[in-house]
C-alpha cells in the first residue's frame, strides 16, 4: 500500500495534448475513481501511472519513491484491463503465474499464491482452463486475480466491469468495495458509469480534454460541482441549465429567467448572499431533475406543459416546458401525467447551483 | 413458460431463383474448364512417368500408357546422368533439402521477430524500416543478382550451399516480414502491456505470447517460404557449381545424356520427385491451420 503523488503531469502525443497539467495526491488506501467522457484522457493517465506510457512533463511518486522514470514491472503496481488481457494461450492458472515466474519466485510461494487467491476470487475449479472457455465474469475474476498475486502497492482498473452485462456489474461492483475494504489497497480506477463512480469511491476525479475538473468525494462532486461540466456530466438525467438575470437587492434577490411571452421567477430572498455581486448580470441555475416534486410539496409552484412521459421503474422521467424552455424532472412512479397536459410541480431550491459566465460554480458565502 | 416438445424441419434451404440457377452452372463450368487446364500438364507428366521411353517416342507425348512401369522412377532417383555423373537426383534432391529447410526455418523466425518488433515494441522509425524491408519483395531477382555475386565473393562464400542459404534467407525476409508483419499487427496491445507488467522483456513476451499465438502465420510463411525456395531457379543456377546443385538446377542437366536421346520417361518422374516436397509441406501444414486462436483473449 502506498500513497500515489501526481505533479503538474502533461502527456502529449504527436501534436494532441492528451493530458494538462494534472495534480493528484492520492492517499494511502484510499479508492480514487476517474472519470470523463470518451477520449479525454483517462487510460492515458492510467497508463502513465502504470509505466506504459512516459510523461510528457511531470513527476509521479508513489510511497516515498519517483517512479516517474521507473519500468512498468519495477513500480509495483497491477493494472486490470478493459479486455482483461488474459494470454489466450495459458491457463488461468499459468495466467496468474507468469508474473511470479518472471519475478523469479519460488515454485511453493507461487502455488499457495495462487491457492489464496483462487479460493479469495473463487476461480478454484477453472484454474486449468483458457480463457476461451470462460464466461465474462469469470474472465473478469481472473483478470483480478492476475493483479492480485502481485500484492503490489496500487491496484489500476480501466473500467473492468464495463464488459459484463448489467446484472452482473452491480454484483461485481459490490465485491470490489468487499475486496477493498477487505484488503485496504490504493485503487485508482476508470470507468464511465456514474453510479460506479458514486458508490465505489472515496474520492473522484472528474477529467475533460485532458484537464482535472474536480477531485473531491462523491457528495461533494454532486452536491457541489466546481463547474458546468461537472454538474452536466454527473447525474443522469443531466442538471437542467436556465439562463437567469438577477434581480433585487441583496437580501431580496430573484433570479428571472427571461422566457418566450412569459418570465420565470425564481426567488432566493436571504438564503444566496454570494449572489449579491452579481445583481443586474445574467448567470446560469442548475437545478436537477429530482428537485422536481410534486405539486403541493415544498417550494416553488411551477406550472408546465408535459412532451414526453418516460416510466423507468421506479421513477417517472418527464420531459415539459415552462416559457419555451425545455426541462427534464424525475418523479415518483405514481406520477403518470399524460403527454401534453399542463401540471403544477413544485421545484426545491435549496440545493439549486450558480455558475458565472465561465461556467465556474458561483460558491456559498460559507464554503 | 411452455415446453416445446416436437421439432420442426431445421434443414431449411432458401430456394435459389432461375437466374441463379443460371448463374450457378455458368460458375461451375468455368471453375472446371479452368481446372482441366491447370491440371492437363500434370496428368501428361504422371502419365509419361509410368509410361516405357520407347512407347512415348513411338505412339506420342500425350497419351495413355499401354503398358505400366516404375523403372523410370528408379533411373531418375539414382541411375539418371547429369553432366557426365551418373547418380540420378538423389544427391541434388538432398542438397536441396539441406539448403531449404534450414533457410525456411530462419528466415520465418527472423520475418516473425521483425513483425513483433515493428508492430509490439514501439521501435523509432518502425514504419520507414517495414516500407524499406518490404520493398525487396517487389524487386525483381534480376536486379540483385550482381550484387549478390560480388557480396558473395566477399564474403568467400561463392557457389556454395552457405552462400546460397544466405541468399535465400535475406530475400525470404522481406516476405516474412511482410506476412508476420500484417498478422501480428491484429493481436490486442492489451496482451503485450500485460506483459510488461508482469515484468517479461522482449524475448520472454515473444516466447510466451507472441509465439504461441502465431501458428497460423508460422504455417503459411513455412509453405510460401519452403515452396519458393526449393522451386528457385534462378539463383539456384546461378550460386551453385558441381560441388553444390540444387535439384532445381540439376533438372536443366538432365535430358542431355550422352546418346542424344530424349528421355521423357525418367525425365517426368525427375520432375515429379522434386515436385513432391512443396506438395507434401502443403498437405501437412494445411492440416494445422488453426483459426481462432486470439479467441478468449480480449472480448
Ligand atoms: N497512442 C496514442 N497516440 C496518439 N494519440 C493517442 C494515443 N493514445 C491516446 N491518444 C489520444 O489521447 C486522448 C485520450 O485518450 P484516452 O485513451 O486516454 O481516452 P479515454 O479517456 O480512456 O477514453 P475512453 O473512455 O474512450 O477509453 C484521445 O484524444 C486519444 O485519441
Ligand atoms: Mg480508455
């Protein structure tokens, strides 16, 4: 186990910059998801981390020691890929092997290795397969216990359950935090599904072309996004954006969305002081989809007009517009309207977010 | 949920249209006139190899044999002369092998490390050097044979079985790399990046991963390599002398005996038993071609 330290890191490839500036201290044992969309960097970090790849400026240390110029197999660390990247050739057992055999390790140490880690996984009665008899979840184990017998010092995922099918994903998902909590390794670990990134982190990173956006726990992130794009890209369906002039005065503000025939208004009275320098200017609230509620609940009363009703289970999601604009709300599932009736909803402002004009979240007089 | 207990007819074929039924015959025809072409020289050549000398000179070079016998085999294995020594091609046969193999075998070892280092290990310059290998295979022999001759002679190993090896090595090495090349650039990245986690350098991630899975490109580059070499003429007639004789080139010798008498007879199966090597390489390693050996690797 190690802490793993990231400074002013930059990797460039030909002529596309694929990583800026990227600073990280991860703590000891602690599980770091990153995430971002497609081709922002995130396996090239990954990489990095690992070896595979050199910096283009920048240096890592992990523990006490600069591994920034250090060879994959001399860092101490085990990468778990997307394909697993198992040697189709092998068995499984000879899978988990062939790093202790080229390492050099005594053919007793590497059986009872194997052993822990066959009956840890349980993978015990495949271990004299290939891995093209093998379901995906059991490649996926394997693949795991491939790091595991490394026992290194930081564990890498590039999102190794993104290849199993929807059922067995939760199921993998909570072992991994059991296997976490149960070994206390330091995991940093890709994926694109948000509610791996919720419920599996202690802290996430949130990375776009190439930039951090934000590094900070998963409420935080939700509750307290740094930007727009941290409070577009997490949450699904996505936070609703409204352009708002703010109006009033410092105790009495309103934010007025300025509408087709109609304004909206959004009143905050004494509860957003930060918002006082900005009377006069327009800036954007975002407000999420479950912030929507019924009528009759706490809150503003809003009046839409419903497009589109899409029952999920145990949520409704509707799509309405209010002055010509369009929002998403997730409701209860007993809330059925029916496409194009005018409903009252009650919208809570009090974990709504400001962003100014650079779309950087406008922050609490608090905070 | 309800059981299904009677199963329905699964041979299902989709009937095929009269203008495909057309299309059909047309195709077959075409592929057998063009195999009965193909195939016409060989059978002349089977025939005659059974066929009595005189018999062919008095009835006439195409047809079948009245009477049957394999003493023109036997002549052309070790009785038959060529310039003036009387041994058949036995001894020719065997230079050939001693020649072939040991040049099929390095040069698709060589065109198979090439491919894993120019595709897998992230070599400076990879692309210049592949174009650079690979524009051996579209020089004509004619135009390196000079300087082969004089690189030879340098190296002091004219017209020898070394020196003719070497030849065949290097110019086989633009085809092997060639091939390895085009098929190693399909296994997963993944595979090789694992490798080098787990701590094995250029030649154990070779051995271990590359090799194993590359048996179908090792098998044909083996047949292309192993046909082309022992069917070579030019070099052949050219980089060898008494001492060393590929049977390619000791075929040329062969019909001009010291009575001035076309043997056809001995002469055909001469051609046969140099033709059987490559044949046989086909038929075993066509056996081996394993298809889908990556599966399970990456999903
Ligand atoms: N070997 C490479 N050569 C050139 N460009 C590369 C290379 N690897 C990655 N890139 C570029 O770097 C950027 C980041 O790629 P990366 O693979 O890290 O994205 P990612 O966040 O992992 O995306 P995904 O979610 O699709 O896996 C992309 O623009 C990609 O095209
Ligand atoms: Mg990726």
């Amino acid at each position: 186990m190690a802490a793993l330290n990231i400074e002013n890191v930059w990797k460039k490839y030909g002529n596309v910059i694929a990583l800026r500036d990227v600073n990280l201290d991860i703590r000891d044992g602690e599980f770091v998801v990153l995430v971002g969309p497609s081709g922002c960097g995130k396996s090239t970090l990954l990489s990095i981390i690992a070896g595979l790849e050199d910096t283009s400026h920048g240096t890592l240390t992990l523990g006490e020691i600069d591994v920034t110029d250090l060879s994959p197999k001399d860092r101490n660390i085990a990468l778990v890929f997307q394909s697993y990247a198992l040697y189709p050739t092998m068995t499984v057992r000879q899978n988990i092997t062939f790093g202790m055999e080229n390492r050099k390790v005594p053919k007793a140490e590497q059986d009872k290795a194997v052993a822990d880690v066959a009956k840890l996984l349980q993978i015990e009665p495949l271990l004299d397969r290939k891995p093209g008899q093998l379901s995906g979840g059991q490649r996926q184990r394997v693949a795991m216990g491939r790091a595991l017998v490394r026992d290194p010092q930081l564990f890498l995922f590039d999102e190794p359950l993104s290849n199993l099918d929807a059922k067995l994903r939760v199921e993998m998902r909570t072992e991994m935090k059991k296997l976490h909590k149960r070994l206390g390794q330091t995991i940093v670990y890709v994926t694109h599904d948000q509610v791996e990134a919720m419920t599996l982190s202690d802290r996430i990173v949130v990375i776009n072309d190439g930039v951090v956006q934000q590094f900070a726990d998963p409420d935080t992130i939700y509750q307290k996004p740094a930007n727009m794009f941290v409070a577009g890209f997490m949450g699904s369906p996505s936070m609703n954006f409204i352009d708002v002039e703010v109006t009033g005065r410092a105790r009495a503000i309103t934010a007025v969305h300025r509408g087709d025939g109609a304004d909206i208004d959004f009143p905050f009275g004494a509860t957003r002081e930060e918002l006082a320098p900005y009377i006069g200017k327009t800036i954007t609230l975002g407000v999420r989809p479950e912030h929507f509620r019924p009528a009759g609940e706490a809150g503003l009363t809003l009046t839409v007009n419903v497009d589109v009703v899409e029952p999920t289970g145990p949520d409704t999601m509707v799509v309405f517009s209010v002055a010509g604009k369009s929002l998403v709300g997730v409701l209860n599932a007993k809330f059925r309207p029916e496409e194009d009736d005018d409903v009252t909803l009650s919208l809570s402002l009090d974990e709504a977010c400001f962003f100014d004009t650079e779309g950087v979240r406008i922050r609490g007089l608090a905070e | 949920m309800t059981a299904i207990d009677t199963i329905p007819n699964l041979d299902r074929k989709k009937p095929l249209r009269p203008s495909q039924v057309v299309g059909r015959i047309a195709l077959y025809a075409t592929l057998i006139v063009l195999a009965l072409f193909v195939l016409m020289p060989l059978a002349v050549i089977i025939l005659n190899s059974v066929r009595f000398n005189d018999d062919i000179l008095r009835e006439s070079f195409i047809g079948w044999p009245t009477r049957l016998t394999l003493e023109n085999w036997g002549v052309a294995w070790g009785e038959a002369c060529i310039n003036a020594s009387c041994t058949g091609v036995k001894p020719y046969f065997w230079a050939s092998i001693l020649m072939v193999v040991p040049a099929t075998v390095i040069s698709t070892a060589i065109g198979l490390i090439n491919g894993f280092a120019l595709t897998k290990w992230k070599m400076p310059f990879a692309g210049f050097i592949f174009v650079a290998i690979t524009i051996g295979v579209f020089l004509p022999p004619q135009v390196v044979l000079l300087p082969w001759a004089i690189a030879l002679g340098w190296l002091g190993l004219s017209k020898s079985l070394v020196g003719l090896s070497l030849v065949h090595i290097i110019q086989g090495t633009c085809f092997t790399t060639l091939f390895c090349r085009n098929y190693l650039i399909n296994l997963p990245d993944d595979l090789i990046k694992a490798a080098r986690i787990d701590g094995a350098g250029f030649f154990r991630t070779f051995w271990k991963i590359v090799v194993p899975l590359s048996p179908p490109i090792i098998i044909v580059t083996i047949i292309w390599q192993f046909t082309f070499i022992w069917n070579e003429f030019l070099f052949a007639i050219t980089f060898s002398s008494s001492d060393f004789r590929p049977i390619t080139a000791a075929l040329m010798s062969l019909n001009a005996n010291d009575t001035g008498v076309s043997e056809y007879g001995f002469g055909s199966a001469a051609v046969l038993i140099a033709a059987i090597p490559p044949l046989v390489i086909y038929f075993l390693g066509g056996r081996y071609f394993v298809r889908g050996l990556t599966q399970g690797a990456v999903k």
